[in-house]
C-alpha cells in the first residue's frame, strides 16, 4: 500500500493531543517540528506528506523525491505551500475546508456583537469599579445590529455560515465574491466598491492569495462610512 505518511510538525497538527495517526495509514512517522534544512531528508521514502500552517517552499518542494504524491494541509488555508512548484512536480494537495467553519463564523459573529455594544470600554469601565452604566444610564457607544448592513467578502463556508447567523439577527447582507452570482435568500451580490460604501460592518473571509492580497488598502479604508467596522477573521500571511 503507497500510503506511508510523514508528519513534519505533529505538534501543531496534533496541538490537543487527540489525533489517532493511526487512522490515516498503514505507516505514519511524525516529527514534533521540522527546520526547513530537514525537510528533504525527512520526506525521502514517503507518499504523503502532512503539514499545518507550515511554510514549504518552491525550492523544496522541486526537489522532493518522486516517492511524495501528495501534500495534506491540516487545516483550511494552504497559501503555505508553493502551488507552482506542486503543479511541476505533480503532487496533489488536499486540505480540510470546512476546518473550524462554525467557530469561526461564530467569533465574527462575536467581534461584530462586541463592537456594537462597546463591550471592551464596558469591561474596562467596570474593572476600574466605574457602575454608572447601571446606576445612570447607558454610557457607552450602543447600535443594534438588526436592520445595519454586513458586507462579506468571499462566499466560502465560513462566509455563509456568518451570512446565516447575521440574518438571524435581523441584518442585511452585502456580498462581493470572484464569481458572478444572481441575488438570492436575502443575499445580495455586488461590488467590492458598493460592499464597502454601504456596509456597516465589512467581514474578510476569503483566503489569501494574490488576488485578494492587499484588498484592505487606504483607498478601501477610504470608501467605507466613518462609523463602520472591519472584522477580519480571514488567514494571515507567513513571513
């Protein structure tokens, strides 16, 4: 069987301590972590190779042995891994894209929620043992999110999911996304120059590639209203 899999950073792979390697094949070896100069040899001999959030660059992955054919990014995002050199040497590459998709619609969920009800300037307020927020009234910036505008940008799985939720709470939906789509279920589908004119509320999520590289820039940040907020629970960069 051509299944022998090597994991080069099972501690972020396995960070809770609860994967079953031995699951996935009938021969895994896992390293904790993997310096980019040890990549090669430790590699040589498999079929799969398993990584998360782990840069693997070009010039490695050209010169890996043709025993490797595939990549399996443990997570979502796979902007980590060199696709032109993949396509070279054809290697597949597969990765988990539903990874996390519920907890992180519900943490954007949860910083839209936080900003419109000032909950940071509340918590600060009362770990200074300032109540007048009960004992006077409301002291804090407040806006009900039913009624203001989300803009989403990128329709993937976690992007719909934030859609459903924010409907829930009674807001309006604004899309922008590569491809071109009609309205639909509340939804409606637009511009990125529209989405950040009339959102109240602008929520990233979409995956970072060069083409999406850099939307968030001073000409962006200019059109968007003066009250509104950027919710950016899309994957960064490496460096």
């Amino acid at each position: 069987m051509n299944d022998k899999t090597v994991v080069l950073n099972g501690s972020v792979v396995n960070y809770d301590g609860n994967v079953d390697y031995s699951n996935i094949a009938s021969e895994v070896v896992v390293y904790d972590e993997t310096p980019k100069e040890k990549i090669l040899e430790r590699v040589d001999g498999f079929n799969i190779v398993v990584t998360k959030e782990m840069p693997v660059p070009g010039d490695i992955i050209r010169q890996f042995p043709d025993s490797v054919k595939m990549i399996c990014e443990a997570g979502t995002g796979f902007n980590n891994i060199d696709m032109d050199a993949i396509h070279e040497k054809g290697i597949a590459l597969c990765n988990i894209p539903a990874y996390s998709t519920q907890r992180v619609a519900h943490t954007g969920i949860m910083f839209i929620l936080n900003l419109a009800s000032s909950m940071q300037k509340q918590i600060r307020m009362l770990a200074e043992g300032n109540h007048d927020n009960f004992q006077k009234h409301l002291m804090v910036e407040h806006m009900e999110v039913n009624g203001k505008t989300l803009g989403v940008i990128g329709y993937g799985n976690v992007g719909k999911e934030i859609i459903k939720i924010a409907q829930a709470l009674g807001m309006k939906i604004l899309v922008a996304t590569r491809t071109p789509r009609e309205d639909q279920d509340g939804v409606h589908f637009t511009t990125k120059e529209e989405l950040f004119k009339q959102s109240d509320f602008v929520s990233l999520n979409c995956p970072l590639n060069d083409e999406t590289k850099h939307t968030i820039n001073e000409d962006t940040l200019a059109m968007m209203k003066s009250t509104a907020y950027l919710i950016n629970t899309a994957r960064g960069g490496f460096s």
